[in-house]
C-alpha cells in the first residue's frame, strides 16, 4: 500500500498501471467506512501477492485529484489498467464482495494446491452481515433483526443496501422509536452528501457557533454532521449544548436525536442467568444520566 499524492501520482498510479492493475483508495481521517475498508483492502492486496498495486488517496488532501476522478462519496476505490479507469465501487464491502470485483478484471492467479478453507471469525464484518441478513429473512416482521440488520449496514457505509433494507418499515418511524433513530442516522448522512465540501462546512459552523452560542441551527447542524461520521460522543456533547440551553427547542428535535444515538449506541446485552440483571454500557449509561439531569432540571 502507498500513500500517493500529485506530486507521485503519474510514476505511482499511471506509469505503474501499464504493468500492473492500481487500485485507488480515495479515503479521509474522519470517514468511518474508510477506516473500516482499509485493513480489508491491505489483507486482499496481501492476499493476492502482486496480481495488483493497493495506493491510498486522501480526497480532503488531493481534492484535484478526487475531482479528476469525479468522486462523490468516500470511500471510493478505482480500479486502473493501461494508464485507463476500468471499473470501480462506492461504499465498505466486505473482503468477499472486494475479490468478487478484482477477480473480473485481474489475470488469474498461478495454479496451486487448493488453499485450506479459509474460516471468518463470528464477529468479522461479513459474518454478521450474513447472519443479520438471514435473521431478517427468516423473520421480515422482527423489529429487532431489521434494526440491526439496517444499523449494521450504515455502519460499514454501505447506505444504498440500508435505505433498500428500511424501505418496508419506513413508514413505522412515527410509532417504532428504533425506526425512527436509523431514519434520523441517514437523515444525517443525507445532510452530509448535500455538503460538498467538508472543510468549509466546519469551518462555517465553528465560525457560527463561535460568533453566538445560542446558534442552535449551526449547533445542530453540526450535531448531525458528527453523526454522520460516527462520532456519536461528539454528537451527544454537541446535542447537550442545546439542551441545556433550551430544552424545547424546534419541538424536541435535539432531545429525541440524541434518544435517537443512544439507541444506536447501545449494543445488545449479553445472555444472564435467570434473576440476573444484563450489565449496561457504561458510555451509554453516563450520557444518559446527563439527558435525565438536564431534563429534569
């Protein structure tokens, strides 16, 4: 893997993909999908042994090079050959999905002795996604398996296959509170894609922010900016500072988002005995002591 910038791109991506396919990961520090793509693009180049060239692109860094390749979203990967983008995908798939694409293209490996079945540990990415997607399958109408099989797709950036996913409960949002937190989450990520540029979406809400901290829009709006990256801490001190400033304000709109990080927050509670009590998360345990407080206040 290579870190590639202007400066190297002809020798490290154009030059290079004559001989061998480049696959360009257009990535940034603050995006969550990208970080969870990363180690699964580096074990498929390991894994491949040369068959193609893994280079990293950070789209805040080389914002020329992003709109050279008219990138969109992040995570991005393109795929070069000959000097020519051939093909590419949007979005965190998991490492199966990644040699499904790169196995079109890529000449075929060398023959050898069949590799021993390669086993995914339970909690791998793809695992649960399989186990999510048949727990849905199985039982369409279960709260639960929809929320977690959506919940789970958002957060390997994989929106589109989300939104699919939502579509038969949306319109339960106003009496399924669970619902009504993933559609906020992508209300959130919404926001986000109507943003082209982040740096100066940041830098207009500081400046907002900074100028009257009683700019509940900008506070907001920066609430849910953090969500979209995931930073559902941040989101929550943000949402507070509302709260504790106006309770009420917008109709409850930061009270019931940040009701709404809380539930994706949570995680399930492990199995106990019988008459035993499931330990709760203590992040989530503490913020939610900090809402009933000002709440109550």
């Amino acid at each position: 893997m290579i870190d590639v910038t202007i400066a190297n791109f002809q020798e490290e991506v154009i030059e290079a993909s004559m001989t061998t396919p480049v696959l360009i990961d257009f990535w940034a520090p603050w995006c969550a999908p990208c970080k969870s793509l990363g180690p699964i693009l580096e074990k498929v180049e390991i894994a491949y042994e040369g068959r193609f060239k893994l280079v990293k692109i950070d789209s805040d860094q080389e914002q020329q090079l992003g709109e050279a390749f008219g990138i969109r979203s992040i995570p991005t990967c393109i795929l070069l050959m000959n000097g020519q983008p051939v093909d590419g995908f949007t979005g965190a798939l998991t490492e199966g999905k990644i040699k499904e694409f790169l196995d079109k293209h890529l000449p075929p490996a060398p023959e050898e002795a069949p590799p021993e079945e390669e086993v995914v540990p339970d909690n791998a990415p793809e695992a649960v996604l399989e186990r999510l997607q048949s727990a849905v399958a199985t039982d369409p109408a279960s709260e639960a398996a929809r929320f977690d099989y959506v919940k789970h797709l958002l957060s390997l950036g994989r929106e589109d296959d989300a939104k699919v996913a939502f579509a038969p409960v949306i319109a339960q949002t106003a009496v399924v509170r669970r619902f009504d937190s993933l559609k906020r989450w992508m209300d959130a990520l919404d926001f986000v894609a109507a943003h082209a540029d982040a740096a100066s979406a940041q830098t207009t809400f500081d400046a907002k922010i900074t100028a009257n901290k009683r700019d509940f829009d900008a506070r907001f709006d920066q609430a849910r900016w953090l969500m979209a990256e995931q930073r559902w801490t941040d989101a929550l001190d943000e949402l507070l500072e509302i709260l504790m400033r106006d309770k009420t304000w917008s109709d409850g709109l930061a009270r019931k988002t940040y009701i709404a990080i809380l539930d994706i927050m949570e995680t399930p509670k492990p199995k106990v005995a019988d008459g035993q009590i499931p330990p709760e998360d203590a992040t989530v345990a503490s913020y939610r002591r900090r809402l009933s407080s000002v709440v109550l206040s």
